[in-house]
C-alpha cells in the first residue's frame, strides 16, 4: 500500500513540474524567461495554445494556461519588443493539435 501511495505522490509531483501554467510579468527581472511573439508559425520555437482550463495545460508541448497571479504558475515570462531580446520565440495557433516545439533544443527552458 506504502508503494501505491509512493507512486501516486511521485506521478502527482513530476506532473506538476512540466506542466506549462505560465504567467505573464509587467517587467523583464520578474521573469524566469522572455518570449517573443512571431508572425509566422516557420520563425517559432514552439508553437502554443492558449488552453482554457489548468488541467488541460499537460506535459511540456506547448499547451499553456495563463494564470492569474505568478506563485500559481510553474513558469514566468515576459514579452519582449524584439526577438533578439528574447530566449525563446513562441506563435501562438488556432486549435491545440498544431502546438508543439519546432525548436526541441530550446525545451528545457520551460522544465
């Protein structure tokens, strides 16, 4: 039963962990990493879709749920003016199955 309980408290953690729930920040040094939004889908690193629901924001494929304040989210941005400010460039797509990274070696800044 110990190990069952071990299982379940080790799947709930490393879930929390990856899970893309993000929050936007009025300044740069807040921000764990600064985004760039591009206009066309072939200059992002990843492509993201905003989801409606926490629960819904799964694994780190570009699924993101925007929070409401920042000690709710896993991960800080801010959106800079220009992309050579930015650690990562995001576009964001029309339905959830066009999310995902085109840049894989960029994934770890949002672990």
């Amino acid at each position: 039963m110990k190990q069952f309980i071990l299982l379940g408290l080790l799947i709930f953690v490393t879930q929390q962990v990856v899970a893309q729930k993000v929050y936007s920040t009025d300044y740069k040094n807040q921000a764990d990493i600064s985004v760039f939004v591009v206009d066309y889908a072939n200059q992002a690193d990843l492509k993201v879709f905003k989801v409606d629901y926490s629960n819904q924001a799964d694994g780190n494929e570009g699924l993101w749920f925007f929070t409401d304040y920042s000690n709710q989210s896993d991960k800080k941005i801010f959106f800079v003016d220009y992309a050579n400010q930015s650690d990562l460039k995001i576009f964001f797509v029309d339905y959830s199955n066009q999310a995902g990274w085109k840049n894989r070696s960029k994934k770890q800044l949002l672990y």
